[in-house]
C-alpha cells in the first residue's frame, strides 16, 4: 500500500507547475520563518521586548585568603 501520489506518477516524469510552486512557497516561509522570527522575537522591532532600563552596573569581587 504506497503513496497513490508516488504511485500513479510514472518515475521521471515532469513535476506539475502548481506542486512546483506549492511546494516552494511552503518550504521558502518555513526556511524564513526559522530564520526572521527569532531575530524578530529578541529584538526591539518585535514589540515583545521594552528598552533595558539599565544604563551601567558595577560589580566588586573580594577574596579573602
């Protein structure tokens, strides 16, 4: 019991153009989204984030032997 899409399609035979284009678009955004969302997620042009109140900090770091 195969694939009817696999198996009614005779080996080497053109691709449809609309499977061609599906099939691209769907694998295109799936691509951008991957790499466009988690720049868009953690920067400030997301709107997920505010601006870091923090301007500068200072840390001290004594040993005693």
């Amino acid at each position: 019991m195969g694939n009817s899409f696999y198996t009614v399609k005779v080996l080497g035979s053109p691709t449809e153009f609309m499977d061609r284009i599906i099939f691209g678009v769907c694998i295109l955004t799936v691509y951008l989204g991957l790499l466009v969302s988690p720049i868009l997620f953690f920067s400030d042009y997301g709107g997920f984030t505010i601006k870091n109140p923090v301007h500068m900090a200072n840390i001290k770091i004594n040993f005693l032997v």
